[in-house]
C-alpha cells in the first residue's frame, strides 16, 4: 500500500488481524478507527470494525 499508517493503526490493524472467528473486535480509539476505516483496510459491520482484505494486504502483501 502507498499509503502511511501512524504506528498506533499499524498495531491496530494486527490486533485486528489476530482477532478469531466469532471473538469480539478490540476496542480502537476512534481517531485510529477513522484513519484505518479512510484507507479502506478495515470496515464497520455491526457496531464493530473487522480488518478488510486490503487490510490483510496492508500487513503481508498477501490475502485469500
């Protein structure tokens, strides 16, 4: 990605990332929520905000 993450989304978006299937999102500040939801790496579904696949891509240039 072109784009540059403060290093407090970085560490978000793997917290997310780490998240397993049916287990509650972290709590993200909303300042990091907003910046990770503007370059599309995560999305709010539910009242909660999942890690997208750019946002897999974000992390190791790979997805699914």
């Amino acid at each position: 990605m072109s784009k540059s993450l403060s290093p407090e989304a970085v560490e978000a978006l793997r917290r997310l990332n780490d998240v397993g299937v049916g287990q509650p999102a972290p709590q993200l500040a909303q300042s990091v929520t907003a910046e990770l939801l503007a370059g599309g790496l995560v999305a709010r579904t539910g009242g909660e905000v999942q890690i997208t696949c750019s946002g897999r891509q974000y992390l190791s240039g790979d997805c699914d």
